[in-house]
C-alpha cells in the first residue's frame, strides 16, 4: 500500500518505533497508556496539514532515520512497518488530482533492485492531501531494451499531465528514456557545484544516545544536537566548523553489503554516492602529488572499519582525523569492489571491450561514445566523476609517478570486473584485465570537456552555451555543437560521425593548449614505427660500415609504463628494427659503442666505453631568467631565436675551430637541440678531450638567475670564439629587445644594470632611463655611456658582457663531457608533445618553426588520407611502399636531411653498394 504522511504522522511513528525498540527502558504504566500506538491499519486516510509544535521546542522533524523518505508530496511505499519488511506483496494506487491520474502497477514478487523509482515533486506540482485507494485492474511492466540489470523498468506515464507535475525526478533511467524529460533549473545540483554546498543545520533535542560525527564523542539525552537535513551530518554546536565540507545526500543502506550502484545514489542529480564524492574530495583537498597514489595499499582493517561507517552509519565520517591518505583511496576502491555488479555493467562491458579494441580512431570513438551514452545514469555520472578525478591524478605523474598507464592497471578491474564473477581460471582473469587496462585507458585519454557534457548543467550554463553557438565562428576547431540539456541527459545536434570529429577536435584543442596526451601516444606509436619511422638511413648511421660496431652499440628504450631498460643492443639492423616494432618503446635514447655488445656485459670482466659522436645539448629552460614569452617546457616562435643564436654561434665553431664536417643539429621535440658530431676524430675522443671542447665553447650556463655571468676585465684582446658570438649576438639581441621587456620595466632594467660593474654609471643610467620612453633609447644610452672614453677598466667590455649573458648559448656540459652519456634519438616522439625529433637544415635555421613540426597524430592522419584515397588501386597494393611512406608525409623533408647527413659520411664509414640505395 501507499500512503501518504503527514509530519504529525511522521512524529508518531517515530514514538512508534521507540515503542518497539526500547519498550524495556519505558515504566509499564507509561507503556501501557501508549499500546495503542503499536497497532496500526494497514490503509490510513489523513491530512498533510501539520500544526506548529506547542511545546516551544524548534523540533526538526525530517531528520530521523525512519522520516528519510516519507516527506509532504512524496509517494511511498509502506508494505510493513516491521523492521523484517516482505516484499513478495506488490501494490497499486491511483492518485486523483484535478481530474489527472496516476496510476502504478507492481507486479508480484518483484524485488527492490527491480523496481524502485521515486518521484520527487517540485513546490509548483499541487496535489490533494487524501489519498483515494482504487481497485484498478493489474496492467503487467512491458521490459524495455535495458542494457544493464541495475537499470529499473520503465513506468509508463502517458496519462500523466507534464504540465501540472513540472519537476519529476526519474530517480533511475536510461540516458535515453521514453519518458518525458525533466528540465534543470538553476538549483539543480552540479558535479562542479559540490564543493561549494554548505549544511542545512537545525537543531535537535536528543532523545535517544547520539554520536557526533565531528569528534566522535557521545550526546546524552535532553542534549541538542545539530543536524543537517540534508546529508544526515551530525554533530555538536562547538563542532559545527569542523564539520565535513561537502553537503551530499546520502542514501539509507541497511547492513547488507553487496548492493548496486543504484542503492547508493542520492535521489538528485548528479547521481553520485556520497562515498565517491567525500573520498575523492578529502584526497583531492590533500593533494594528488603523494608518491604511489592508488597504488600503494593502506591497512586492510582501517579501509574496512571507514567502508563500515560510510555505507551503516548516519552521516558521514570525519575524514580529516585519518593520518593515512592510502585508507582514502583504499577505500575508495573497496568500495567499488564490493558492488554487486561493476560501475561499468556487465551487460556493457563487451561495448566498452570493443571500443577499446578498435584499430580505427574514428570508430572508437564513436563506439566508446555511444557505449558512455547507454549506461544508466548512477553509472554514468559515477563513471564521469571518477574518471575526472584520476585524470587530475595523472596531471601529477611527475610528482606522484602515478601516469595513466598505471591507474589503468589499477581501476581497469576495478571499474570492468570479470567476465566470469565466479571465475577461478587465471589465464582468463589475466585476459580480462589486461582488456579492462585498455578500456580504462581509452577512458582516461577521452578530454575532460567531453565528460563535463554528460553531467547536469545550470540553466543560465545551458543559455551561454547556445548563445556561444550561434556567435562562434566556422573554425574546425573549435566546438559548435549544441548542447541541449534535458533532465540528466545530452542530446548533440549532429550525427554520430560529427560528434566524434567535435571528439577529435577537442583532443586537438587540448593538445595545443596544454600538452600532449600520452595515452594518445601509446595507440599512436605501433603505426608510426611501423609505417613513418625511417629505419635505413638510421641503421646505415649507427652502422658506420660494420654490424660489428653497431652490435656493440647501446640502446636504451623507455617502455609503457615508464619502464627504462638500459644496454640492450642487436646483432644488426633487422633486429634492431623488430625489436622497436614489437615494443614500442615511448622513447629511444642512444648509449655509446663499448668493447664488448651491452647485452653481455655481466660476462665481461670489464665493459667500457670506447667510442661515442661528440653531443652537445641546448634547452630553453635554462633561459627562464631573461626570456619572457614561456617558461619551463614552453616554446614559441620568439624564444627560439635563442636557439637559432645557439646553433649560428656553435657550429662555426665545430667547423672552423676543429674541423668537424658531420654535424647533425636535431629538434628535441619540445624546448632544445641536440647535435650530433660523427667525425671519426670526435667519436674516438675520450672524457677529458670532450670536456676541453665544452669548456672552449662555453661561455655564459644557465641558473642562478640574473647573476652576472661573464666576466672579460681581463682580456686585453676578446678571443675569436668571443668575436664571432658577439656578432651574431649584436644581431639578436635588437630583435628580442622589441619582444620582452628587457628595457621596458624598471625591474627589468635594474637587473641589466647590475651588470654593469660602476655603480656610478648605473645609477646615472637609472636616471636617463626615467627620462626616455623606449627600450631602444634606453639600449642606446647604455652604449653611449659606456663607450666614453677614460671609462672604468672594469667597464671596458661591459656591453659585450652584456650581449652575451642575454643571447650566447648555454650548454648543458654533463651531457657533453660523457662519452656514455644517454641522448634521446632522431625520429623519436617526445611525449609531452607528440612532435617528431626531426632534423633542421642549417642552410635554412633561420626559417625553422618549431610551432609546425609534424606531430604524430598529423602525420597518421596525412597517412590514413593518401590510404583512403588508393585503397582500391589493385596496382598500389602489390607494391612495397613501406619505405617511401615517410615520402607521402610532411616528415618528408626532414628524411631527406637526415639522409644528406647520412650521405656525407666518409666512403669508408658506410658499406659500399648501399650509397645508391638512399632514396629521396
């Protein structure tokens, strides 16, 4: 039966089942007077109407564990007020309400994970306050195509009038439900918005023994209490501050474990457990940088004594008395072990499986898009959640060394369970975790905008969004769908296909805003180093003439997962190249030739170094002191004449100073250059003739902020090395000098004028700086006056000091003065930005853009286009164009150096017949 309950009912119910419980503690006298309490009809008729307490006291009447569901205006369900409730009876009812009706049939025997959905009326939905009980025949559930087994059966409510119910909650529906949807007003909660939701406290006189949920402490009777009416959280007045932040629903769970998502799921959007939200947000108030995170396992019983509490107890435990943030995430993930079906359900996983699986990027999208479509909401908004905050995980990797890769490994499981739940074959739980690692993956590398779609939006959200719409401009870009926000679901306004290119350009967006994703990377790499990576020209390098030279050569390779496997080394070039092939290594750093291969050196008394190309690194981080346009791993067009500065200067210097002719200068890929000299001469130098190369070429190194760094007082005549950087300096340093601010702020030019070793001269070039407006005329002015005669000796060279500590390059000396040092390989991917380590042609280094060096992902699609357009060439498909396919991209031209390099090796350095077998 249903009733309907009024707050007078409500307070009887509770002596009721005070009555019940605690009938031992009550005088008989007093029991007796109140029996008639204990027996109630199984159908009442009774107002709503509830009058004010006359006893004075603010009692709160919504806040006990029995009233949690039986509100004014809410229709429930009360079968048997017994604590052992049977469900084998089902009801029915029908609720007349100015000549509209509503009618609910349950059938048989059906139990709570088959059907339980409330409905929630909003302040505009009247209704009569009787409840008339009608005799309406039985109409059996027709099953809709669910996909999952915790999604419940749809009601049918055709005869239901939208316009008088305005705010029905289907509490547990698909993402795409036959009932009409409910619209989001401004009060509807947000993921977003959790963090900022505050407590609803009232107070409450105790009546039975309490406990605070702030320090845990006991509350006696006839003491007040404060209780949030929302979240059940409770605690003393004194202890109201420290009192948990968030204000989340939680949904009444009885003892038994093992339940469905959708029995922990508060009754309002987003359909989150408030378990899910309270751990992730005290880890995330934490920090994410701890090393290990999810990783490393906190103590067994700690994780299980907070489950209990969360999951029995009535509010929500005091998290911040917990030492251990690994009993947080242990937690966490317990809890999603213990469900009774996955987050992701079983009847999806093969969706998810498939998606995952995909070869083509477009398909796979568009798969796992419409597998994330289909979940039930609880499952849906509990997916978004997660996966949101393990990608804010991942962004830590670098301090917590917890990347994708490795929370994959972890929630793969976790989040996909088993084919088979009761399984004890382990070569099958083996297959199904490495399938569930690569669904969690695809997950993770899906970009955040794509999930914040899925999770409700304010209106005033949903407004500029269509207003952006209309305005935006026709850029592929950019995205223009529209998102139309209809209860908790998003319907786009495109076909699937366009969907998953807004997909796509999403990922573009975030790529060249931020950095490059490294799960894309892992997908990506197979076919690059299959198709694109140009493995001839590299082999006939390191080769020198002799596979004996190249078995003996070190390769480091640093795998998935942040694996770093060092001195490995092949017999040839045709191992080498399957090794790659097979393991895809993220990144290939080349070691030096030792006297023995690497890969035996445990049986080798002794294993050294012999030969090694001369490197020299060069990275923009160590200019973070004086350029202004990026900082760290950032780059742009204007920064980059510090390294066009860098090569103009050093190699002359190679070239006229020492003779090399093979000289190699390669784009790392994100900040620097390397250069490769392979000279006979320079390979066979040791450590202390490399570090007299270094040291002659190095003038100015990086750190240490502004300090003053070059000292020429006491040169009588400036060496030729000091000359020629001085000139390409002088060139330079005008250019940059209109970009930054060197001359423009008076922070700036006080730490040029620090390098000015008369403080006189300073001080009297502080003041014409106030008088003139530019940062040319200030330049000039700091020429003039130090090009006066009877100047200062210390001050002779002051302005060089300066040329050079502004624009000559700076050398990273550890990783030339090694002959083992590791350097990362030509042609490898840097990760952090999916570009290629191409080559640059010095005949034309001034024309070099970092900002347009190919990127994997551009390369693949050029790739993927010339494909499409042959695929059914029945000729092109006999040939062998594995070689040229570099050809057929714009990694073409940087090949084509590369091979010129090779090329102009000594005759006696490269196998004679293989000379004609280079192609352009």
């Amino acid at each position: 039966m249903f009733v309907l309950f009024s707050f007078e009912d409500d307070q009887i119910e509770l002596v009721r089942r005070m009555l019940r419980d605690d009938g031992s503690y009550i005088p008989e006298k007093s029991r007796k007077k109140l029996e008639f309490l204990t027996v109630k009809s199984s159908v009442e008729e009774r107002s709503v109407e509830s009058a004010p307490s006359e006893t004075g006291i603010d009692y709160d009447h919504t806040d006990d564990d029995s009233l949690d569901q039986k509100k004014p205006g809410r229709v429930v369900r009360t079968q048997n007020l017994d604590r052992k409730r049977s469900r084998s009876v089902g009801g029915e009812m029908t609720i007349d309400n100015d000549d509209d009706e509503l009618q609910m049939h349950n059938s048989p025997k059906r139990s709570k994970d088959d059907l339980e959905i409330g409905f929630i009326e909003s302040e505009k939905c009247p209704m009569k306050s009787t409840l008339n009980i009608s005799e309406a025949k039985r109409v059996g559930y027709r099953q809709s195509m669910n996909k999952s087994i915790s999604e419940p059966y749809l009601m049918e409510l055709r005869n239901l009038p939208m316009s008088t119910l305005q705010v029905m909650n289907p509490v547990l529906l698909k993402s795409q439900p036959t009932l009409a949807k409910t619209a989001v007003t401004s009060n509807t909660p947000t993921v977003d918005s959790i963090p900022s939701r505050t407590h609803f406290f009232t107070s409450k006189t105790v009546l039975k023994p309490e406990y605070c949920d702030v320090c845990e402490k006991r509350v006696t009777f006839g003491k007040l209490i404060l209780r949030c009416n929302k979240c059940k959280t409770q605690c003393h007045h004194e202890c109201r501050i420290g009192a948990v932040g968030l204000c989340v629903a939680r949904t009444p769970m009885g003892r038994h474990a093992y339940r469905k998502l959708c029995d922990y799921v508060p009754p309002q959007a987003p359909f989150i457990p408030h378990i899910v939200v309270h751990c992730i947000d005290e880890i995330e108030r934490r920090g994410v940088d701890v090393v290990g995170l999810y990783r490393v396992p906190g103590t067994e019983t700690h994780i299980l004594d907070l489950l209990a509490k969360f999951l029995g107890g009535k509010g929500v435990p005091n998290l911040k008395i917990i030492d251990d943030i690994n009993v947080l995430t242990g937690c966490l993930k317990k809890f999603f072990q213990q469900l009774k079906e996955p987050l992701i359900p079983l009847t999806s996983r093969q969706d998810f499986i498939s998606a995952a699986m995909e070869v083509d990027e477009l398909k796979k999208m568009d798969h796992v898009h419409q597998a994330i479509k289909e979940l039930p909401y609880p499952n849906r908004d509990t997916l978004c959640f997660l996966v949101m905050h393990l990608q804010r995980v991942a962004g830590a990797s670098a301090f917590n060394k917890m990347p994708k890769t490795n929370l994959a490994k972890i929630f793969g499981p976790t989040v996909l369970g088993f084919s088979d739940q009761q399984a004890q074959n382990v070569t099958q739980m083996i297959d199904d975790s490495s399938k569930s690692e690569l669904v969690m993956q695809l997950l993770l590398s899906l970009p955040q905008q794509y999930w914040k779609q899925y999770l409700p939006v304010t209106e005033q959200e949903r407004i500029a969004a269509a207003r952006t719409t209309t305005t935006a401009p026709a850029n592929p870009r950019i995205i223009t769908a529209t998102n139309v926000v209809d209860g908790n679901d998003i319907q786009v306004k495109q076909t699937t296909k366009a969907y998953i290119q807004i997909c796509f350009s999403m990922m573009s967006t975030e790529k060249a805003a931020e950095e490059f994703e490294e799960s894309y990377l892992h997908g990506m790499l197979p076919l690059y180093y299959r198709k694109l990576f140009p493995f001839k020209p590299y082999i006939k390098w390191l080769r020198y003439g002799s596979d004996d030279y190249f078995r003996r050569r070190e390769f480091a390779f640093i795998l998935k997962g942040s694996i770093y496997l060092r001195y490995k080394s092949f017999d040839n070039g045709s191992y080498f190249e399957k090794e790659v092939i097979s393991s895809v290594p993220e990144k290939i750093d080349i070691g030096a030739v030792y006297n023995v291969e690497p890969k035996f050196k445990q049986n080798s008394e002794t294993f050294l170094p012999v030969e090694k190309e001369m490197v020299f690194d060069i990275d923009l981080s160590d200019y973070d002191e004086i350029r202004e346009c990026c900082k760290g791993g950032s780059i742009c067009k204007i920064c980059w004449h510090f390294i066009v500065a860098a090569i103009k200067v050093i190699d002359p210097i190679l070239l006229d100073d020492f003779g090399f002719e093979h000289r190699l200068w390669v784009y790392s890929g994100r900040r620097g250059v390397h250069c490769w000299v392979a000279d006979k001469e320079a390979r066979n130098m040791n450590n202390e003739e490399r570090s007299a190369v270094a040291e002659y070429i190095s003038v100015v190194m990086g750190g240490e902020g502004q300090k003053k760094k070059v000292f020429l007082n006491d040169e009588s005549v400036l060496h030729p090395v000091i000359q020629r950087g001085l000139v390409v300096a002088s060139n330079i340093f005008p250019v940059l000098l209109k970009e930054y601010s060197w001359l423009d702020l008076q922070e700036s030019w006080e730490a040029m004028l620090k390098l000015i070793p008369d403080k006189t001269i300073a001080d009297a070039l502080e003041s014409i700086f106030e008088k003139v407006d530019t940062a040319e005329e200030r330049w000039q002015a700091i020429k003039m006056a130090l090009s006066k005669p009877h100047i200062p000796d210390n001050c002779r060279f002051a302005v060089s000091e300066i040329l050079l500590q502004y624009i000559y390059p700076r050398l990273d000396m550890n990783v030339s003065k090694g002959i083992n040092h590791l350097l990362k390989s030509p042609f490898c991917i840097h990760p952090k930005t999916g570009k290629v380590c191409v080559p640059i042609d010095l005949e034309k280094v001034d024309e070099f853009d970092p900002t347009s060096v190919p990127a994997i992902d551009d390369l693949l699609k050029e790739l993927s286009e010339n494909d499409a357009g042959e695929e059914n060439n029945i000729d092109n498909e006999k040939k062998n164009r594995k070689p040229l396919d570099y050809n057929r991209t714009t990694l073409k031209p940087y090949v084509q150096i590369f091979e010129r390099f090779v090329n102009s090796l000594p005759k006696e350095d490269i196998p004679q017949g293989e000379q004609s077998q280079m192609e352009f």
